[in-house]
C-alpha cells in the first residue's frame, strides 16, 4: 500500500471474526506487511492517521 505522504500510520489487521491479529506503526509513505506467518483466509486491514481516522480500509485474502 502507498499513501501520498509520509507520515505516521497505523496498520491494524483482523481476522474474519473480528479479532485483532497484527498491529504497528509506521512513519513512511509506504507499508508491507507480509502474510507468511498468517494462516490462509479472509482478513481486514484499516489503516489509520495519527489522529486515529481511518484513511484506508482493505479486504486481504490469503490463498
């Protein structure tokens, strides 16, 4: 994911229930995060300000 500007982000992912399963910080314009260590399925990815305002939200599959 890229966002137009550096600055500090959240990234915030969950499991299909709803379960906070990654978390973390970021000050950059750019975000990776890697899914190795997730089990296959469906998952929630919101990205926040600093203020804490969601700027993105994605829907992540794992094959």
């Amino acid at each position: 994911m890229k966002t137009n500007e550096i600055q500090d982000i959240t990234t915030e992912l969950y499991d299909i229930s709803g379960k906070m399963v990654y978390l973390k910080s970021y000050k950059s314009s750019v975000v990776n995060i890697s899914l190795n260590d997730f089990d296959t399925g469906t998952y929630i990815l919101k990205v926040k300000n600093e203020n804490g305002n969601i700027i993105q939200t994605e829907k992540v599959v794992k094959r």
